[in-house]
C-alpha cells in the first residue's frame, strides 16, 4: 500500500521533472529572466497539489555565461536556477529544492511533513 506522504513524494518528483524537461533548453537572457521565472513557476503551479514554486534564475551565473558569449543569449540549464516547490497532498506537506552537486542539477526533498 502506498502511503500519502510517498504519494506527495512522488508528486514532488513529477512536478521537478516537468519542470526541467520542459523548460531545458529555453533561450534566456538578461531581458527576459523575469519573465521565463514567473511563465515557469506558473506553468508548474497548475499541477495538482502544488502549493507553491519558486523559480530564481541566477544573474550573475547568466551574466558571466554572456561574458564569454558573442550571443546575447544561451540555453537554460540547472547551473542557471535555483528552484523551490512546496506540494501538500491529502495534508502531507513537502518541500523541495533543486540544488547542483558535482556539475548536475539535482532535485531534493527538504522536509516531509
């Protein structure tokens, strides 16, 4: 038997996973950071059960990317955001973050409540 606080779980990981896969890819700059954070945080947010997200692209990462760049623009990467969710399923509360270890971003639970 699957227990509510596996299921938030695995909600949590399909919510990070839509939101990677989906988004990898997209050409960011400077100009349009903002909004490229809020069409993610929004697009993720229509799932069921997410509370809430948090999608930060990092400027000066993205701004140092830009330096070494003829383009004025590049592909966004984990290396680029810092990401939060907080998913509460049949009031199991979950929060999550997607932190980079060894070069890969890899997404996190933070607390299971």
């Amino acid at each position: 038997m699957v227990t509510d606080p596996q299921t938030a779980c695995f909600e949590a990981g399909i919510k990070f996973g839509t939101l990677y896969h989906q988004f990898a890819g997209t050409p960011v700059s400077p100009d349009s950071a903002r909004s490229l954070e809020r069409a993610m945080a929004e697009a993720i947010e229509n799932q069921p059960y997410c509370e809430s997200v948090s999608v930060r692209i990092l400027d000066d990462v993205l701004d140092a990317e830009l330096a070494e760049s003829t383009a004025d623009y590049t592909e966004l990467t984990g290396r680029f955001m810092e990401v939060e969710m907080e998913i509460d399923y049949e009031g199991v509360r979950v929060r999550t973050r997607m932190e980079m270890e060894d070069g890969y971003p890899l997404m996190k639970l933070v607390s299971v409540e």
